[in-house]
C-alpha cells in the first residue's frame, strides 16, 4: 500500500513508519497523539481513504493517505465493512 505524504512525497508502508519515528524522535519530550482513520465516498466510483496523522500537541502535524477507488459500492453496509 502507498500513501502519500504533503511533506515527503509517495511513501510505503515501510518508509512512512520510518518517517513517523523520526518526527517523533525529532522532539521526543513531547505529547503526541497517533490517530488512524478511513472514509469512503460514493461518485461514479467508490472512493476509500485512509490517514494515519501523528499530532505534535501544540506544535502541529505530519499526516499520510492513500485513497484507492473501487466500483460503485452502493451499499453502506458493504462500504462499512471495507473500511
């Protein structure tokens, strides 16, 4: 899975664990929250996006996405269920 990164550019899974250490690791004394989320949308397709943010409290954050699209899922229950 790629995500892509506002600061860094398109990462893996890999680079963006990596990634996500070393802001970390930049001012460890710090507080941090890690959230990880999914949405999806409906259009002509079906739209699923998944961030993972990391927030400096106080100090702003660093995030990552991937959004990948499917056939039309109409379904919310099924939509529900993929994310």
């Amino acid at each position: 899975m790629r995500f892509i990164s506002p600061t860094k550019g398109v990462m893996s899974w890999d680079e963006l664990v990596d990634d996500l250490l070393l802001y970390i690791a930049e001012e460890p004394e710090l507080a941090y929250k890690l959230i990880i989320g999914t949405d999806s949308q409906v259009r002509e397709e079906t739209y699923f996006v998944t961030a993972v943010i990391v927030h400096r409290v106080g100090k702003g954050a660093r995030y990552y996405y991937n959004r990948r699209a499917y056939e039309n899922i109409k379904s919310m229950r099924q939509r529900i269920f993929m994310e």
